[in-house]
C-alpha cells in the first residue's frame, strides 16, 4: 500500500479526546498541531506578502479552489506549476472544495445529487461544481491537502423545524454519497484527501456521519457545517460531542471557525487544525484583536492615541511603532496601509496563540492559558461591508 502522503505524527500517545500536540508532515513540509491557517481565497492573504505571512509565525495556508477554477483557472494554475509556485508559498496549503460556496451562496446557485450549477459573480456564466469537477480542480491546483466535495446546509432555518431536520438529513446523507464519489475520482497521490463530517446541530446524525465518513480509510477528518448560522452555544455543543469520536491517529480539523475562545474551546476537544477569515477581513475593516480585548481603530477615542495596537506585541506592526493614532488616519484615508497592517498585526496574534497553546499542552498548563486569553473572546463580526466576498 502507498504510504498515505499525509501523516499525524502525535507528540504523545494517542488520545480520544482533551488538548494535544503533534506535527502534520506533506510533501512541502510540516505543520506544529494545533494549527491555525489563514485564509488566502484566491491564492493571495488580501494585502500581505508570502514573505509577511511566514513572518507570522503561519506554517500552512488555506486556499479555495472554487473561486480558483473561475479566476484565473486551474489548468492555467496547474501550466504554471501548480498553486504553490504560482503564488510563491513553499509551504503547506489545503484547497477548500467549494461546497462551502453552495451555502454562502445559496441565492444564486441550484443543488441537486450531482453538485452545485452557480452563477459565476465574475461574468454571470452558469459554472457547475460537484465531487468529480472538485477533484479535477483540486487536483489540477496541487495543494497537500484536498477536502472532499460536501452539502453544507444552514445551521438555522426560520422554516419549520422538521423541515429543517430533513434538510440536515439530506445534506449528511448526500454528503456520503459525494464522499464516495470523491475518492473514486481522486488519483492524485502526492495529495491527501480529507473527509468532512456533517450533520447540523443534530448529535445523532454527527455521530452517524461520522461513522460513514470514518468507514473511509482517509488521511483526515473535518469536521464541517458549523459556524453557519448557529450560536457560539450550539457550535461547542457540536464541536465537544463530535471531535472525540474521529480517529485519534488522524488529523482532526474544525473548519470555518477562529474566535479565539472557539479555538481555545476546540483544542480543548482535541481538534488540531483551525481556519477563518477574521484575522485578514476584520484587519481590513479596522478591526484589531489584541490579548487584552478588541479594537475598533476607527473610532475617534484613538484619534491622539500614540501606543501600538497592543504593548509588547512582537508583530512589525507594533514592533515597527506604527501608532493607534496613525492607523485609523490610514483606514480613515483609505491608505492600503492601514489594512496591511492591521491584517498582519492579527495574523500575529493568531499564531501568538497557537504557540502559547502549543506550549500550554507541553507544559500542562491549560488553566494559566485560559487566564491569559480570557479576554480575548470577543464573537461580534464587525464587517458589514456588502462588498465583502463571503471569503477573504
């Protein structure tokens, strides 16, 4: 048997459940566990260099094949050598499949047992996506690491309940089905395939899908349709329930959710890897995560500010003395500074986390941790921005 292209290697015995630490090894090098990965949709972190985003501390990065495939293409990716050379990442890089566009783009897209036929928001042609076509693109970019084609339906529905609960039941079931497709297309062996568990806010249909989709021998496990509507209450419920039951010796990946206390919440369940858009979209919009609680630098009581975002941070950003006062003049004026650095100011804190996590676990010190981060956990999505893409 081919030796999986993909491996956990656990730092510790194995173990169902509670924090852990480990190393995910690809064939562009490997990641300390737990892991955060931000989010470059389009083969780029919106405002920062490769080079910028290494300097974070960031070892993995996570890109999403569906808006790959509408611009610039993935063959013309793949004739230029692959998505890692394309954008000049040397490192690991996983490829979102596309389903998660079927959601966040439900008014414009038409689901059936064969995928999703989208109106492209580029030039309104009808592009369809489903396990087939995902593989082939994903493929075709030349990530590590591709998720399967999955039906992620809406954490909450306004409609009747039983209604809602069929609708859960149909995404689990036909996220199986997609699955199977999905592994009977994927050839490519220098590139794992990783299953994505579904089932809602439902425990029974967690746990049956996790059953299915484990059935699998696969070199990873995610856990997927969360984060979708539902509250900060049910999103652990389901995360504490589900995360114990994936394999022990396998990657576990929670995807779509970076608060840190959702993050801090996880690891504690056993998840090792993390993605979200918050660090670079919420930077983007002046909005500024810092150990100690949440910036809004737009706000005029940082007008005459002279400190950085946050004392001691080691991020350029601080580091570089770049003022509070200085950074809402640059969102104010529309400088494509001020965005960059803010971005990369998150960036930092992100990946300052996960180290302290790391370490945390090392030295079996998880309620000094929650101290330190106690205050960061705040869940408000500041962007309201219409233009914003549902991606980074």
């Amino acid at each position: 048997m081919t030796a999986a292209p993909v491996r956990l290697e656990l730092l510790g015995a194995p173990r169902p459940d509670g924090p852990r630490r480990g190393r995910i090894v690809t064939p562009h090098g490997s990641f300390d566990t737990p892991a955060f990965m931000p989010v470059a949709t389009a083969a780029a972190m919106k405002g920062l260099t490769p080079e910028q985003v290494r300097a974070t501390g960031t070892q993995c990065i996570l890109n999403n094949a569906f808006h790959l495939m509408l611009r610039p293409g993935h063959r013309r990716v793949e004739a230029l050598g692959g998505v890692h050379r394309f954008m000049r990442w040397d490192g690991p890089i996983l490829t979102d499949s596309g389903g998660f566009q079927a959601f966040s783009m439900s008014a414009i897209n038409r689901l059936n047992e064969d995928g999703v036929s989208f109106r492209s928001f580029i030039d309104g042609s009808v592009v369809h996506l489903g396990p087939e076509s995902s593989m082939e693109v994903q493929q075709s970019l030349g990530a590590d690491i591709a998720m399967a084609f999955d039906d992620c339906p809406q954490g909450v529905s306004e409609s009747d309940s039983a209604d809602h609960h069929a609708r859960l039941v149909e995404a689990k079931d036909r996220s199986l089905r997609w699955l199977t497709r999905c592994i009977a297309a994927h050839t490519r062996e220098d590139q794992a395939l990783f299953g994505i568990v579904q089932g809602g806010t439902d425990l029974a249909l967690r746990r049956a899908s996790v059953d299915a989709t484990c059935a699998h021998d696969l070199p990873g496990f995610a856990i997927g349709g969360v984060a979708v509507g539902e509250g900060p209450r049910a999103i652990e419920e389901v995360v504490r329930f589900t995360a114990p039951l994936l394999p022990s010796d396998k990657p576990r990946y929670l995807m779509g959710v970076g608060y840190p206390a959702d993050i801090i919440m996880a690891v504690e369940s056993g998840v090792d890897m993390f993605d979200c858009v918050l660090p670079t979209r919420n930077g983007r919009n002046g909005f500024a995560f810092t150990l100690h609680g949440s910036l809004r630098l737009r706000n005029a009581i940082h007008a005459d500010d002279p400190r950085p975002i946050e004392e001691g941070c080691d991020c350029p950003t601080c580091g570089g003395g770049f003022s509070r006062a200085y950074l809402r003049h640059l969102l104010l004026a529309g400088e494509m500074l001020g965005p960059t650095l803010v971005s990369w100011h998150n960036l930092r804190l992100y990946q300052r986390l996960l180290l302290d996590i790391r370490r945390a676990i090392d030295e079996d010190a998880w309620l000094d941790l929650r101290g330190r981060w106690a205050r960061t956990t705040h869940r408000a999505d500041p962007s309201n921005d219409p233009t914003e893409q549902p991606d980074d």
